[in-house]
C-alpha cells in the first residue's frame, strides 16, 4: 500500500512509469507482442487505428524503454520482428489489471 510518507519518491516512480507507456498505442502494442512476436505489418493489423508513422515512433520509443526488442534477421530482403522483453512482460498483470478496471469503468460510466 503506498503511503503520504514516501510521496515524492512515490509521484516520480509513477511519473517515470506513465513516462514508459504513456500514450493512447503502447499498452496495446504491448498487449499484442505479449501474445507472440510480430513482423511490422502484422503489428499495425492487431492494432487498429493505428498509422504506421505512429506504429514506428511508438516502437523506438518502446525499445528505447527495455519493453520491446527489435530483432533483425539476415534475409533478403531482411526480416524485422519485434517482442517483449522480460522487462515489458513484468508489465502484463498491470495492463491485465487495467483491462479489467476497464470494463468496470465502462459498466459504470455507460450502465452496461
């Protein structure tokens, strides 16, 4: 449980946290590469809406975090996948957690 002591260190822990992942694809990206890893294009149709200028800044910005790990392989033309690291699956039980509070939060707000 998080108390008032800790505070300071507490709000620059989940700032640095929301830093990570903030934004409205990077929970779904990683959500679709906990799944398996995915070339590109296979990722950009998991992820509807999503343009591929966004797909790929979100990518750098996730790899650039340890969440996501781009894998190069020495075809012609070359092959590019991407998958979670170890650090970006210690995140599945919090996006598991806000998939739930999700639904609950959609009932509540829609009656549904």
């Amino acid at each position: 449980m998080l108390t008032a002591e800790g505070c300071p260190k507490t709000m620059l822990s989940i700032r640095d946290a929301l830093e990570a992942v903030e934004g409205r694809w990077k929970l779904l990206i990683l959500f679709a590469l906990a799944q398996s890893p995915k070339r590109f294009k296979q990722l950009a149709k998991e992820v509807p809406g999503i343009t591929d200028k966004t797909l790929s800044k979100e990518l750098k910005s996730l790899e650039s975090n340890k969440l996501v790990q781009r894998n190069v392989y020495d075809t012609f033309p070359p092959t590019v996948q991407y998958s979670i690291t170890a650090h970006g699956k210690s995140l599945e039980k919090v996006i598991e957690e806000l998939h739930y509070w999700g639904l609950a939060h959609r009932r509540e707000i829609m009656g549904k």
